[in-house]
C-alpha cells in the first residue's frame, strides 16, 4: 500500500493554520516515568500532545499511528476526480480517515488544498492518477469494484444497494460532478437521495454519505 510520497512537503501549505487549532485540545507532558515503548515520541511526552487524535493514540509517534491503522483499515477505497482545485478534497480526506478507508485516491491534479482535511493526511495514504481509466486499471489489478457516485440520469439509488465489499467509491467535483471518462469506467453509478431544492449536494458531504452506507453494510463497531 502506498503511502506518502516525496513530494508532500511541497504541496502541503496549510499545516501551520491545522496546527493552530489543534492547540486547541490535547493533554499536557507526560506525567511520572516514561514509557519504554518505541511507538511513543519523546518531543511529545516531554511537551503535551496537542493533536486531534483519539485517546488511543496520545504521545504516540506519526508512524505508529500510521502503522496500527494499516492493521485494521477497511477493505473500501475513496477517490475523487481533481480537474479544478476543487476545495472539497480535504474533506475526503478527513472523512475518509473517521471511516478508516484503505486509501483515498485523487484523480487529476496532484496538488490539493489540504485545509479541510485538518492534517488527517498524515494518518492516511493517497495515492494519485493521472486519469480516470489509470484508475481504473489500477482498481481492476486490485480486484475492486469501481462504483462512481453521482445523481445522474439512470443512477441506482444508493439506498437500495448492497454496495460491494471490495470497491473504490469514487466522486466527481463540486459542479459537473463524475466526468464522462469516470461514468464509462465505473461499473456502477449510485445516487444519492434528495428532497429538498438544490440538484446536487457538496462532494465533501457525499462522501461522507456514501462511506458511512459502506460501514453500516460491511463494518463492526469500532474498538473501544
């Protein structure tokens, strides 16, 4: 599984506003003796740890954290098309770290704003395609299931399906949604249902919706 990649340095330029609110929460130093266990950073016993990170996690180094997820991540991938910009794509990112996804996937552009994923991409891989039928092929050596998620016409209400174990949930911009390469490659096309007024809903909220349908069909409670 691929995780980060050289080049994050140079396209992460929102960690000092992230790091301002996570001083917002946390504990203090360590307090007594130290822990004899490598998966603990000495930086952080000696300091406090400030981050938005479980409980579980406390004091513990990056790496570690990265490490005991990669034991239970979930059998279900995130991607999402990156023709724009688009500002939503931290908000994949971080929802797709609160369900634990394998991977998120961005297609397009490399470089994204990682405001909104509030530094979850420390905790969670991407990786990155230049198109969608890269995507695709990827998907298909991997055995996944390319499900697109869009409220287009001829669309299968998500609702109504038993969304496959293994699959790649992917999502198209804020705007024109799922490109037209993306629907030709994606075995299936759900929607989302809607009442209200508005034709679409924000492709961060989307996901969320569409990952949470995955948890609720494949996934048991998360550990205490």
């Amino acid at each position: 599984m691929a995780g980060h990649h050289a080049d994050d340095d140079a396209l992460r330029t929102d960690d000092t506003e992230t790091e301002a609110v996570e001083t917002e929460v946390g504990v203090g130093p360590w307090e007594g003796p130290w822990p004899d266990d490598p998966r603990y950073d000495p930086e952080l016993l000696a300091n406090g740890d400030h981050r938005n990170v479980v409980d579980r996690y406390r004091y513990w180094r990056v790496s570690a954290i990265v490490a005991d997820l990669d034991t239970r991540r979930h059998d279900f991938h995130v991607a999402i098309e990156n023709w724009r910009h688009d500002l939503n794509i931290g908000t994949v990112v971080r929802t797709a770290n609160a369900f634990l996804a394998a991977a998120v996937h961005i297609v397009g552009r490399r470089r994204w704003n990682r405001r909104g994923a509030m530094v979850t991409d420390r905790y969670q891989h991407v990786r990155y395609h230049p198109d969608a039928a890269a995507l695709a092929q990827w998907a298909s050596s991997e055995g996944l299931v390319l499900i697109g998620v869009d409220n287009l016409p001829g669309a299968v209400p998500i609702e109504t399906v038993q969304l496959p174990r293994r699959c790649v949930l992917l999502f198209g911009q804020e705007g024109p949604g799922l490109s037209e390469a993306a629907r030709e490659h994606a075995s299936l096309v759900c929607s989302i249902a809607q009442y209200g007024s508005t034709r679409s809903i924000n492709a961060g909220v989307a996901s969320g919706i569409a990952m949470h349908t995955w948890i609720r069909q494949h996934a048991g409670p998360p550990p205490a």
